[in-house]
C-alpha cells in the first residue's frame, strides 16, 4: 500500500496496546483508512504486567474478539509457550484456556500483522488534543504540531495519561517503566468536558531465571492437549515450556512488617484506588496477618528469555527491600532482580459518559475503549477495541451498530457493567459477573457470535458455514440419541460396565444414559455407534455438555426472555427525569447522571428500584419508545 502523504484518514486509532491494536484491524479490515497513532511503534501490543493470556472470565472475551474476526487469540496461539485448561473437573460455564505467552515474540507478531494490514499506516506521535468541529471529533493533534485528520477517532491512551511511576518514595512521570506519558491529553479532555479519575495499578519484579533453584520448587506443566483459542487458525505451536510454583513464609512476611513504613500505600505516596483482584504482597501482609504463607508463580517470560515474572509477589516497594522480600522465598534464595516492581498511577475517563457503541456521549464520533475506561487487564482491553473499532466504522459506512448484551457475551456483560456501576477499582470480568454464564461459555462463542463477524466482513462465508455445520451435526447427534433407546439384557449392560456407569433395569435411551455424570459421550458413541468418524471432538463436546446440562440451560434461556423486553427500549438521552411524576428524587438524580442507553441497563443503576422502572416503562410506551 501506498503511504498517505496528506495525513487525512476515515479512522484514527490513539494508541497501540491491545485496545488499539484490535480497533485498528478490524477498522482496516473493513475496508477504511485507519491511521495508528503510538508513542514507541518499538513497544506494539506491550504485555507489561502478566506474560499471559486468557484466564478464568477473560479467555471468554478473546474467544468472543476471535468469533467476530478479531486478532488477540490468533496472535497468542501462535506465540504461547505454554497453554492449559482451568477448571476442567468442574461445568463448563467455569472452565477458561490460560496461556504464558512469549513477550517478545507477540509483540513481534503483533506489530507484523499491523504492517501487513491493507488499509492500515501506522504512526509514531504522541496525541496532545482531540479536534473537534460542530461537536464532532474530526482529528488529533501530536506533541510535535503534527495535525491529522479523520472522520472518527478511538483513543485508547493505557496508562499513559498523565503516568506517574512509583517505587518506594521515589516518582516520576512515565506511562510505563522507560516510556514517556500522555502529558496532555488529560487536559485537553478535561477543557473537553469530560470527567476523569485516577486509577493506579501495579507489577512484581523479575529475576534472572539462572539464579532461581527450580528444585525448591513445584513444576507447574501446560494441559498437554492440542488448545487453542481461534476457531478459524489451522493449530498453532505445541510448546510446553513450564511454571514453577513456591510459597512466600514466615521470614518474607517478617521483612514486610519491618518495612512496612516504605510501602507507597502506607507512606502515602500511592493513594489512588488498584485492582483489589491483584493486591500487592504489602497489601496482603497488612490484610492478612493470620496467612502465614502466599503463592508466588514464577512464569518465563519467553522461550529465549531468562527473565522469571513472580506472580503473587507484586509491590512498588523501594528495590533494596524488593531484593531483600525475594530472597526469602524459598527457590529465589540467590535470584537477583533484573527489573524491580513498580506501581503506575493514571487518569482514566469515569465510563458512564460512553453509549454502549463505546461513542461518547458528548462529542460524537470520538469512541474510548480499554484502561482509559477504568478496566484491568489485556483482554478486557481487546475486546473494548474491537467493539469501539467496528462501531467507529459502521457509524461511517451508515450502518446500524453492534450493540453487545448481557444476553449474548461476557464483552455485553462487561460495556453494561462499565456505563451502569460505580467503580471502585479498575474493572475485571470474572464469571460471577455474567448472570447467563452457562449460555455464554467459551466453545460457544462462535456459535453466538460469528454472525457479527460475518455481517462486519471480518470472518467470511466458508467460516460461518463451517459453524452452522458443526451445530447441524449437533443437533443431528443429539436427535440420534433421543431416538435410540436401549433394552436391559446381558450384552447391553456389558457394554453399559465397561462404559463405567451401572446397567438397566428398564428400557432407556441413550440421551438419558448421557446425562448420567460418569458417562462420556465418546465411550457411549465407541460402544453404540459404529460412525462415530462422523463426527470430530468438537460435535462431541458441545452435545455432551447439551446434554448434561439441559435442564440449567433451558433455566437461563427462559431469564434471559422475561428480560428481554426492556433490554430493547431506548431511552432518548435527552429525556428530562425531574418532570416525570412518580419516580423517586434518587432515580431522577442517578437516571439524569448516568444517562442509561436502554430501559434494562436503567434496572441496573444503584438507587433505581422496580417501581421507577415500571413507571418509566410507562412513559416509554406512550412516547413509542424505539427498539434496538
């Protein structure tokens, strides 16, 4: 592709982290002129803190990215070294894929899939003003006076706005350990209008992998099967590199309690809210005095690296003490820090003020995704890239939006719990958070979702076909078993034994013998069925956990209808709460300040009860309120 040389563009991307990275392709991919703008087009798609991805609540959100045409769990099963199944003894609603990831190398892949991208430049430049026409964002200026212009933009800035490090009682400004901050962007949305906090979050030290005695320790080992997140790639590597697992003591948290006074959440040099789901090793000495131990993983960085990430041993005390805390731990005895940990403290913009397209509220055409909103996490992150990205090019093409729910993914569960919630600390997605969980597991996800990725132009015809096959084969397998019944008898309930569950006493199906917990489909199929070739693990797994799971399912499918309803009614933005009779003084406060996009994300809001719903229900009706 030619490079642009009058710097106008239909899409410009601030930022080149994981949300930005996910914005830019889908964008490019759907035929616009993205521009990417990053502070180090060295550091593409930085892992700063954990070298992995996925995770319980979050490989939920890669595997819904990878169903629309997204490219985080492409990138990453290309470049893990190691990849595991969590929760596997427990219901499938629960169960996640973890990897570690090789640092390096997914930056490296990531950046190259950037510079491969038809339609897509990428750009070094640090964005100091969003420009706005006629309360429409139309450009961005940089730091060096540079002005590029564009009919959207999506800022999605990190940790870099106003980045402030801290290690013990030493500060200063950086976006990331050796990278400059976002000095004035701050300012230029605050002029804007928006409302912006602070967050802060924080990292462990690495050692030097040579120096840590792995004896001490316990291996640590992948699952040993053929995972993968992207439905769409052909299998990716098979490495199996290993984790080691130790256990702070006694001793560790004796060096803590002594030195306490040096901890930047005692001090007071850290008084900004973290994320309570990774508290720092001070913070839990402090919380939990009765613990006497905690875990610390030590996870490679990469195949080729010798840098260990001590998760579990995260803090932002001065490096001497740091030093002094690690060779307590059993294994790290001699492990010498190659980089200490640090905390980051960063203005974010409170999400309340963004539409469920990721727009905001105040100025159109200028769409938020990741930290900036208030979220932890790479994946959190991703996910609110590509939603910004598409949504960004679907307002230019003319198109309707994709609006996520709670009903159809974790990343629905996740835009709703930002816009409606108060936060305290930067936001996580858990499983627990989804109420409809068993319905938006993981090996569904293309299932629900690829539909999108077809409409956007993002996955094409032969993938999708390929998805509606598989559920055909479902469906087909599940009727095969309804229809099939078995008799007691000697040669049945031999076979029923050696399949491990007890024999008949009276006719029964094999769906019905299915549901039992001890049963596995593939078993069953061997001793039942001689085609079992006709279908592949994957028509296996989803009929079995069909089958299993029938009666929850159907459970939550019939919740999700009742509330489907008000879940479709749009509530004008500009509808005035204090003249509507009936509702309470509190809801016409809180409705008039979070200004909710439906009926059912105002169910949400604290402070918003039943009735006020009923009666704004009410209301909506006599206006002929408008469906999504």
């Amino acid at each position: 592709m030619r490079g642009n040389t009058n710097n106008t563009f239909d899409i410009i991307v601030v930022g080149a982290g994981h949300a930005g990275c996910e914005a830019a392709l889908a964008t490019a991919r759907m035929g616009l002129k993205t521009l990417i703008l990053t502070i180090n087009v060295d550091k593409i798609a930085l892992m700063p803190c954990n070298p992995s991805i996925g995770g319980i609540g979050k490989s939920q959100l890669v595997r819904e990215i990878d169903a629309m045409g997204g490219q985080m769990g492409k990138t990453a099963d290309k470049t893990f070294i190691q990849i595991k199944n969590l929760n596997s003894s427990k219901g499938p609603a629960v169960q996640a894929l973890r990897t570690q990831i090789d640092k390096k190398e997914y930056e490296i892949e990531m950046k190259k899939t950037l510079e491969n991208t038809a339609n897509l430049t990428l750009r070094q430049g640090t964005v100091s003003e969003i420009i706005i026409e006629d309360g429409n964002a139309v450009g961005v200026k940089t730091e060096s006076g540079v002005i590029f212009k564009a009919r959207s933009v999506v800022v999605t800035s990190g940790t870099f706005l106003r980045g402030r490090i801290i290690i013990g009682d030493k500060d200063y400004p950086a976006g990331r350990m050796g990278e400059y901050p976002a000095m004035r962007l701050s300012e230029n949305l605050l002029n804007i209008g928006f409302k912006i906090d602070r967050f802060q979050t924080a990292t462990p030290p690495r050692v030097d992998g040579r120096t840590v005695d792995f004896s001490k320790t316990s291996i640590q080992n992948g699952s040993g099967e053929s995972l993968r997140f992207s439905f769409w790639d052909a299998p990716g590597n098979n490495n199996n590199i290993p984790c080691h697992l130790t256990y702070t003591n006694e001793l560790t948290h004796k060096i803590i309690a002594e030195n306490i006074r040096y901890s930047p959440i005692k001090s007071g040099m850290v008084d900004t809210h973290g994320p309570r789901h990774c508290p720092s090793i001070d913070r839990k000495v402090i919380n939990f005095p009765e613990k006497t131990r905690h875990p610390v993983f030590i996870e490679p960085e990469g195949a080729l690296s010798n840098e260990m990430y001590l998760q579990g041993l995260t803090t932002s005390m001065p490096a001497l003490i740091q030093q002094k805390i690690v060779n307590t731990v059993d294994g790290l005895e001699d492990a010498r820090i190659v980089r200490p940990g640090y905390a980051v403290e960063y203005d974010y913009i409170i999400p309340d003020q963004l539409n469920f397209t990721l727009e905001s509220k105040l100025i159109g055409n200028l769409y938020f995704a990741g930290q900036i909103n208030g979220t932890s996490g790479y994946e959190e992150a991703a996910a609110q890239g590509f939603i910004a990205g598409v949504n960004a090019a679907q307002k230019i093409r003319g198109n309707r939006p994709i609006i996520m729910t709670r009903e159809n993914s974790y990343i629905g569960v996740m835009i709703d719990d930002l816009l409606t919630k108060e936060l305290i600390e930067p936001y996580r997605m858990y499983t627990s958070r989804a109420e409809y969980r068993l319905l938006l597991r993981s090996d569904n996800a293309d299932v629900r979702l690829s539909k999108f990725g077809l409409k956007l132009g993002l996955i094409t015809k032969e993938q999708f076909a390929g998805v509606q096959l598989r559920e055909e084969k479902v469906k087909e397998l599940i009727s095969f078993l309804k229809s099939n019944g078995l008799n007691p008898g000697h040669k049945t309930n031999q076979k029923l034994i050696s399949v491990g569950t007890k024999p008949l006493d009276k006719p029964n199906t094999l769906y019905q013998i299915l549901k039992r917990p001890e049963v596995s489909i593939s078993r069953l199929m061997r001793e039942f069925y001689n085609g079992q070739d006709r279908y592949d693990e994957k028509v296996f797994a989803r009929t079995e956990m069909m089958v299993k799971y029938e009666g929850y399912i159907n459970r939550q499918v019939a919740e999700a209808k009742k509330l489907e309803g008000i879940e479709k009614y749009i509530i004008p933005l500009d509808l005035d709460y204090y003249k509507i009779m009936g509702i309470t003084y509190e809801a016409r406060e809180k409705l008039s300040n979070k200004r909710p996009n439906t009926l059912g994300q105002a169910s949400r809001i604290a402070g918003v009860s039943p009735v006020d719903i009923s009666v704004l229900s009410i209301i909506l009706k006599k206006k002929s309120g408008k469906q999504l």
